[in-house]
C-alpha cells in the first residue's frame, strides 16, 4: 500500500534515529505479485529495499483460485523475473499446500518451479482454516470441503524429502533457506530475541514483557500526537517465558536447549521438561542430542500437539 516515498521515509527516519551497520542488514518488504510491477521493484531496490518477500502461494491459477488470491501465476512469474533483474539476490516465496484438489504432482511442480529460479529462501505453509473466514463460511455452507489431513501430511513429507535434497535447511517447520541465507527477521522471531514495532497494530518484544500498538489507524494517531498511551503491555511470568520458549525453539533446528532452560529459568523447570518429554522420545516423536530436544520428522506432524503437552499451566505442575 505504501508509495515507494514513503517507504524511502521511513528508511531515513530510522538512519536518523539509530546507528545502522548497512552493509548488515536486512531490510524486507513483503508484497504480493500483483503489487510489484517492473518499475515499482526497480524504485524499492533504489531505495535500499534489498530483500523481498512474494506471497506467491501457488504457480497454478486452479490453486490460486481456490484461495481467492487475486494475482494469477504469470504475474508471480513475472515479478520474480523482474526482481532479480532489477538487482535483487535475496529474494523469499510464500508456497502453500493441502490447498483443495492440489494433487501430489502439482505440489511437486511448485517445488520444481521454485528450483528453477534457484531461490535463497521460501516459506511453505500448510492451509489452514482460520475461524470467521470466508473459507470457513463456506465449509459451513457445505460449498466446499475441508482440509485434507492425509494429503497435507503427505505433500509436508514430500516438501521435507525435497528440501533436503535441494540443500535447503529446514530451519524451521515452515522456513527453508540455502546455508547462509537464514531470514534475520525470521530467525529472531524463533530464537527468542528482542523486536520493535513501530506503527498501528504493531507488536514489540524484549524478552520478558510485550506491547501491541492501537490497531485503529485514528485512534493511533490521535493518540501519539495527544502524549495519551498507544499500545496495551503485557508483563510475561517465568512460566509464560518458559512456555514461549519451548514453542520457539522446539520448532528449530536448533532444538529446545535443556541446559539453557535450568540456567534460565531454574533445575524445576529443567527436570519437568525432561520428564514430560520422555513419552515423546519413546513414541520416536522427539529425540535428544546432547542436552537439546529436537522434533523427528514425524514429529513436525504433530508440532503443536507436543508443543502443547510440553508446557507448564501453573507452579502446581513443578
């Protein structure tokens, strides 16, 4: 939605406001394919966009259809072409499986389309159907059906098969990149460091507490220019901290660090997890490596299943 000035903007203000190492960073915009025509890319590179990321979803219009996307697969054709044209060596894909009717053989074409463009990064999600959406609506209704657990779990098998043989490190369930790509942003979501975010709706995170913005564009306006509070805080517990932990980490491939958690968080919180965590080892679901816990590949199946079983609700259960 932002005009190419306004994004040079906002670039400025944070050069003024913090000291920037340039040749480090990276600086992501995330847009779909039907909003980055030729000489839109050019003037984004031009102002020190250096990475993109495409919502790209699917290269058939049958599955992009189905998702009621608006760009069609010419115009993702397009737009990655011209992108890497236009200088841009770092540039991320969206793909999403388990889409209605996708057949194994056109999630392998997706897969096989992305190699030929030799990408340092992509994501792959599987559908889901999140409540109070028209695809919900529609399963309601009888339109359409829903997910297809089997078929998902197939194409995530096929994905992870590929990826590897690809030399894609799945560096998170959903996050796959060639050895020294890893997205900054991405990477510091899941290890748990600190963020800002600035605007309306935005979230922040320092570790032990966070913050989201005014969502109503307005109202957080108004509010910023009248020195009235902004956004809402919540202050994290040791167990919420704990908790986020094993969520971040156990979907690595860094793993869940036990060592960590007793020097964080204490030997109660070390020994629970090394006891709630067996029956997953036994069922080859997790594994320990050293003093880490990392998810088997049928593990990632079941991510949040163990996830969940793997927290702690209240000091009762220490």
């Amino acid at each position: 939605m932002l005009e190419v000035d306004e994004i040079k903007k906002i670039i400025e203000t944070i050069d003024r406001n913090y000291n920037l190492e340039w040749d480090k960073m990276e600086i992501t915009l995330e847009a779909n394919p039907d909003d980055l025509k030729k000489e839109k890319i050019q003037d984004l590179y031009s102002a020190g966009i250096n990475r993109l990321s495409i919502g790209v979803q699917s290269f058939f219009d049958t599955d992009l259809k189905t998702l009621h996307r608006i760009h069609n697969a010419e115009q993702s054709h397009q737009c990655i072409q011209e992108a890497q044209q236009s200088g841009f060596d770092n540039i991320t894909i969206d793909l999403i499986y388990g889409v209605q009717n996708q057949s194994d053989d056109i999630w392998m074409q997706n897969l096989e389309t992305l190699k030929n463009y030799n990408l340092p990064h992509f994501s792959a999600y599987a559908l889901t159907i999140e409540p109070k959406t028209a695809f919900e609506k529609m399963i309601r209704q009888g339109k359409i059906t829903g997910t297809d657990d089997d078929q998902a779990a197939r194409q995530f098998l096929v994905l992870q098969q590929w990826a590897n043989e690809q030399n894609y490190l799945a560096y998170e369930i959903s996050n796959y990149c060639k050895p020294g790509h890893f997205s900054k942003h991405n990477t510091g979501y899941w290890l748990g460091e600190k963020y800002l975010g600035a605007g309306p709706s935005a979230h922040s995170f320092n570790t032990h507490s966070r913050q989201w913005n005014i969502a109503n564009n307005t109202k957080y306006i108004q509010s910023v220019k009248n020195n009235d509070p902004y956004y809402e805080m919540e202050t994290l517990s040791d167990i919420s901290q704990y908790n986020e932990y094993v969520m971040t980490s156990l979907r690595t491939m860094w793993g869940c660090d036990i060592s960590l958690i007793r020097d964080r968080f204490g030997l109660a919180f070390a020994n629970e997890i090394t006891k709630s965590s067996l029956r997953y080892v036994s069922d080859n679901l997790l594994f320990k490596k050293d003093h880490k816990l990392l998810l088997t590949l049928a593990g990632k199946l079941l991510a949040d299943n163990i996830i969940s079983g793997l927290f702690i609700l209240n000091d009762n259960d220490l």
